[in-house]
C-alpha cells in the first residue's frame, strides 16, 4: 500500500447563517446549507427579482475564489448561482467580492491579482442583470494594491469605496477613499487616504448627512474599535466610541449599516456596528446608535467546534439582516504573513494569499531557515526577541531557525543563535521571541502544506 493521499488545506468553507433584528434582540440564526460560503465577511444590497419585487441579494467567494450569489425572497433562499462576465465565464475574487445598489442598478466589486506582478492588485467593477447573474456593460479596473477587501457605500447619491491598500511600499498603514465617477465609468485615484493602522476591510455606512467608518487597528483587540467621519469624503474626523465597542474582537472587520425598519420601539434611522467576539460562548455583539446613544446587543453563535467569521448587516422588507457564516477553530484562527517590507504578524488567513506562504529551506550550510514565499526574505530572530523578514545574510544567525515539537504536539519555531527563543504570537496578532513557556499557546503551530509546497502556519490561539 502506498502513502496516504495529500490532504491540501485549508478548505475555508460552511453553510452561511442568517438573523434577524426584532425588537432589539436577534433571533436564533438560521443554517442555509445550500450557500456554502468561503468568505471572512458577505455581501447584501436589495434588488428587483424575476417579478419585479425587492429581494436581498447575498455576494461571497467559494472556497476556491469562485464569486457567487444567493437570493432572499422573504420566506427562503435560493440556490447558489455563480457570477459571469458578459461571455459567460464565472469570476474569481481574491478577496471578499461585494456587491452594492447604486442610481437604480447592482454593481459587483471584486479584486484580482496582476498576472504580471503577484504583488500587485487591481480592482474590478462592472453592473449585474440580478436576474441572470451576468455582469454586463464597460467594466471598471484601477490597479490600486489593495490588501483586502473594499468596502463600498452609497453616501449623497455618490458610490465610493473605501478599503486598506498598499501605499509606497508599505502594507497596514493606509486606507484609500475612492469615489466613482458614474458620467466616465471610473473609480478616482484617491479622495482621501487615511492613516490608519489595520489590515483588516472597515465597515461604513452613510448616517446623519456624513460618510462613516468603523475599523479594528492591528492591535485592536484590547483597545476596541476606532471610527472616522466625513461629509464629503475629503475632510475627516475622528468620532468617539463606546469603550467596549469592540474589545474583545476577534481579528476580523466588522460591518455597518442604518436601518429605520427593525427598531419597533422607535423606528428611526440608526446606526447598527456587528462584529465577531472572542466572548465565550461564541457570539456576533452588535451596537446601534440614534445620534446620541450608543446601546449594544448580542447573538449567540455557540456551536461545538465552531466559532463565526465576520457579520454583514443589511436591511431589507423592514427587518435588519444579519449574515454570516460559522468555521472550524483550525481555519478561524490567525496565520503567520510577511510583508514585502519584512514587518511580521499575524493576520485571519486568506487563501492563495502570498504574503501567508512559508518554506522550510536548507541554507548553504545545511542550517534550517524558513522563507516567505512572496517576499523571499528569510524569517529573522533576534536575541532581544525582535522578529522581522530580511534578505539572508551569511552570519546573521538569527536566519537559523528550525522546527521543533513541542510536547502537546504542535510545532514550534526555535532560534538557533543561543538564546532558544520561540516564535511566540499574541492574541492581537503581534509577534516576537519568547522563552518556551509551557502554557503559552502563541508559541504552537500547526504547519498545513499547500498544493505550490509551501506552508501555512496556523496559531495555537483559537482567533
């Protein structure tokens, strides 16, 4: 009998949920087991269906990229239905499509890689036929480096969207705010561009005459969210928050919407914010605001060996929406990526995302090395514990590092330069050289191989 087959992974994939707001609570979310969602956050917009009635319209990635649709009648939902282009051909996304109602027709936004240039992205947009799921019309493309998904809202009439990109050089620092230009069918360079430290897409949603949104900084998980607000798009301020909205989230974007409808107690437009929790058990905690008061509520999501992705709310024939979909705790938690400007952390995985690929090398020497598969710079320790990627170097002995096993059977990631470091990943993503400490879960990984060779290096913590 030969060798065991390969299992490649992960496989990021589940039946996506759905709840409902009413009367300030959500009710128990509902499996769809026929919307088997790969995506970290859904898309919704509301549109006409075949009779000309309104519809909620879902938007989300398969596991292997395929973007595709699912439709909300107000009593059931339909079958998945792929996405094409004009000829027929489905699209893939390398990140989380959206799709967004804008002048009285949907658009789908969705991003894919240069084929040229793997570090390279380029935005796509183009207006879909929700009846036959074809996209149709001259399509939209700006090559703008984004780094995750873009959020689009509508906000005074005018479609932007807004998302976290690469700007000269450097990754997680900056988020760009693009307009659409609807007379010429192109998106703007820059409206604004934001610092703002997160990887992560933002939520945002247009309320009280200006353009919100809500973000989680890289570290966000002890220190809550963060939101700026805008009445034209160009000139921003920061608002304040509740101090627990978002502490304790998981390493997710959160989601925003207003609704009017779903607020029986006093139906008038309010600001919903949902996000993940690392709460036990699992939950979605939701927020919403009427211009002065900020009141939170939570669902539960408990399930045995499941925790929830990233909510999108949306509303639709009077209810507020929620969607989103539940994962194993392998898949949920964070993986190990390198920057190509060698800053090191951990981040929710993204599939076929370069930055997340490793190799476990053999240098010159036959030391153990490992090396970030998009960047090709070599995984460096140093003694005082700081770890970053640089080019290699012949006696930069914090370039050795081999992979132990640690007695509960996860690996590790130890410095041979003397100092017997372990590569050690914090809950809020960062990463440094620790001492082995017997119950630090931060310094185990799980090292899943991927079909090119390479690896993915799964966290011992569960978000």
């Amino acid at each position: 009998m030969g060798p065991p087959a390969a299992t490649f992974g992960p496989v990021i994939a589940t039946a996506l949920r759905h709840s409902l707001y009413y009367a300030g609570d959500w009710s128990k979310q509902v499996e769809i087991p026929q919307l088997i969602s790969g995506s970290t956050r859904p898309s919704m917009a509301v549109g006409p269906n075949a009779r000309g009635v309104d519809a909620l319209y879902a938007v989300y990635r398969q596991a292997g990229g395929k973007v595709t649709m699912g439709i909300y009648d107000s009593e059931s939902w339909s079958l998945p239905r792929p996405i094409t282009d004009p000829n027929g051909n489905p699209i893939y996304s390398e990140f989380d499509p959206s799709i967004v109602s804008y002048d009285g027709k949907s658009m789908v936004i969705w991003v894919l890689r240069d084929p040229q240039n793997e570090r390279r992205h380029h935005t796509r947009s183009q207006f879909i036929d929700l009846a036959t799921c074809k996209l149709y019309g001259p399509m939209a493309s700006i090559q703008d480096s984004p780094i995750a998904a873009t959020t689009p809202i509508v906000h005074k009439g005018s479609l932007w969207r807004i998302g976290p990109r690469r700007s000269n050089g450097f990754e997680g620092e900056n988020v760009a705010v693009n307009h659409y230009n609807s007379s010429t069918n192109t998106w703007t360079w820059e409206a604004a561009l934001l610092k703002i430290p997160t990887y992560l897409p933002v939520a945002a949603a247009s309320f009280q005459e200006r353009l919100w949104i809500f973000y989680r900084e890289n570290n966000g998980a002890s220190q809550g969210f963060r939101a700026m607000s805008s009445p034209d798009g160009q000139i921003w301020r920061t608002e304040t928050l509740p101090t627990l909205m978002g502490r304790n989230s998981a390493a997710l974007p959160p989601s925003a919407t207003v609704a009017s409808q779903g607020v029986y107690s006093n139906p008038q437009p309010r600001l919903f914010v949902a996000y993940a929790s690392t709460t036990q058990p699992h939950r979605m905690t939701a927020w919403s605001f009427d211009g002065s008061t900020w009141t939170q509520s939570d669902s539960l999501t408990h399930s045995d060996g499941l925790g929830p992705w990233s909510p999108f709310l949306h509303e639709h024939a009077g209810n507020l929406h929620m969607l989103f979909n539940m994962n194993d705790e392998f898949h949920y938690r964070q993986t190990l990526m390198m920057n190509s400007d060698g800053t090191v952390r951990g981040m929710p995985h993204v599939p076929h995302d370069g930055r997340q690929l490793f190799r476990l090398i053999s240098l010159s020497d036959g030391s153990p090395a490992i090396r970030a598969e998009q960047s090709n710079l070599l995984l460096t320790m140093n003694s005082d514990g700081a770890v970053r990627g640089l080019p290699h170097e012949p006696y930069n002995y914090g370039q050795i590092v081999e992979v132990i096993t640690l007695t509960d059977g996860k690996k590790a990631f130890r410095a041979s330069h003397g100092s017997d470091l372990l590569l050690t990943m914090n809950a809020d993503g960062t990463v440094c050289g620790v001492p082995y400490q017997p119950n630090n879960m931060g310094q185990g990984f799980d090292l899943v191989p991927q079909p090119n060779g390479s690896h993915v290096f799964f966290n011992g913590y569960g978000r």
